[in-house]
C-alpha cells in the first residue's frame, strides 16, 4: 500500500515537471506577426462603376434599350419581336415567344430591372407572369404578386417549383423592380452526371431573398427537375402567354469564373 502510494506520488511529480516545461516553452516560441498573414499578390483586377448608370466597367451591358442587338427569338433565333419603348425599356410583345441572349454564359453575375403591368389583366400564375432563365434551363420567377396569392414556390422571386422566396420584397403593380443574381452554373462528370450543382443567390430590390440556394435541376412546370448535361448557355425571358406586359430595362452581367 505505501509503496502504491509512493508510486502515485512519483507519477504526479513527473506529470507536474513535464507540463510545466511545455508551457515554458509556449512561452518562448515568437508571437505571429502581422505580416505574416498578409497576402499581397495577385492582385485583384480593378474596374470603375459608371457614375450614372451604376454599370460596373468589366460587365457586358445585354440590354440599355436601344436596341436588340444581344438578344435574338427562343423559337427560331430570328429578330426580336417583343416591343422596343422610348423609356429605355422593352415589353413582352404576347404570344411571339421567349427571347434568349445571343452569347452563352456559365457561371454569372446578373442584374435586370422588371416591371408588371399597371393594369391588372388576371389573377394567380396569369397576372404579370414572366421569368428570368440562368442557362436557358432555371427560372427565377416574375410575377405581380401583390394583392394575388399563388403557390409559394412559384411567387415572385421562386426559384420556380423548387425554393420558396424569404421574403416577398416586391414593389408596388406596374412600379420597377430589381433581381440582383449570383448564379454558379452546375458541373457534370465524364459520364454526364450532376458532379457540382448550381447554386443561386437573389437579391430583389436590394433584399436576399434567395440565399445561396442549390438548384435542383430544370424549374419544370409540371414534372421533377431534370439534369442533363450542358454546357454554357443563353439567359432567357419568359412570355408566359397570358398578355403578361412584363416590361425589362438595363441589364448587364459579369461573367464569374
Ligand atoms: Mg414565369
């Protein structure tokens, strides 16, 4: 027993002595230095914002409203046909199809001004529906939804049939509204198989609405979503069909790597 207890003794003694020399050394090791944490190259690119029209300088300005020059008719690629107006804008000309930019994008930034129709046409899906497609395939949903209840995942600001909106940030019928898009295109592997989904983030009138979201696949109407594999594609605009008057003005994106 006394030579357990002498044991015991030996041990903690032993124990104390190596605990201690460990912390005399922590103590003589060098603090970290500011410097050392800093990165300094490379550099990032810099880039100015145009002073009036909030344009960032390496953005490919789709649509200032002069013309149709980036866009061309999902049906058959021909001209354009929705409507061209004096105030910088362009309208859903109903019935005459999507229309989709001539360049295919990846991996985006976007920015896109929508306004409904002032006049209230129908209700439900039918009041003001239009949408704004990432790589032809994934619809962000435009929609008056003021005062007009609808599935959730289909309001205004869904990412359509798939992620319901927080918040419903919209400006009153027939004022203009902003979709500011972070969009991070999916990645397929050899076999074609979904390797990386996309992801998307909505701002709507400054507001998050959608907050990094994973995409599930094609925003279908009917049906579950759909992975194909594709490669980079055109932003397409809905005409929902339903005499929409769906107004948009001053688009631009920057591509993300
Ligand atoms: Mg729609």
């Amino acid at each position: 027993m006394k030579n357990t207890l002498l044991l015991f003794c030996y041990c903690i003694m032993i124990f104390a002595c190596q605990n201690k020399t460990v912390i005399a050394k922590e103590a003589q090791e060098e603090p970290t230095k500011a410097k050392e944490t800093e990165i300094w190259e490379p550099k990032p690119p810099i880039i100015s914002i145009d002073v009036n029209t909030k344009i960032p300088s390496d953005a490919i300005v789709l649509f200032n409203g002069n013309n149709f020059n980036e866009w061309t008719s999902s049906i058959d690629s021909t001209a354009v046909n929705w409507i061209l107006n004096s105030d910088k804008s362009m309208t859903v000309n109903d019935k005459t199809g999507d229309i989709q930019t001539k360049r295919n994008f990846g991996s985006v930034q976007l920015h896109i001004e929508w306004r409904s129709s002032k006049e209230i046409r129908a209700n439900g899906q039918n009041r003001s529906n239009s949408g704004v497609f990432l790589q032809n395939r994934y619809e962000v949903q435009v929609l008056d939804n003021n005062n007009n209840d609808t599935y959730v995942n289909g309001q205004v600001g869904a990412i359509y049939k798939q992620a319901v909106p927080l918040v419903k940030a919209s400006s009153k019928t027939g004022n203009w509204n902003s979709f500011d898009i972070i969009y991070h295109a999916p990645k397929f592997d050899m076999k074609g198989n979904v390797s990386k989904q996309s992801t998307i983030t909505v701002l709507h009138n400054g507001v998050l609405i959608q907050d990094h979201v994973t995409i599930k696949g094609t925003t279908e109407n009917i049906g579950w979503p759909k992975n194909n594999a594709h490669g980079k594609a055109p932003i397409k605009l809905q005409d929902h069909g339903d005499n929409s008057g769906v107004s948009y003005r001053n688009v631009w994106v920057r591509e993300l790597k």
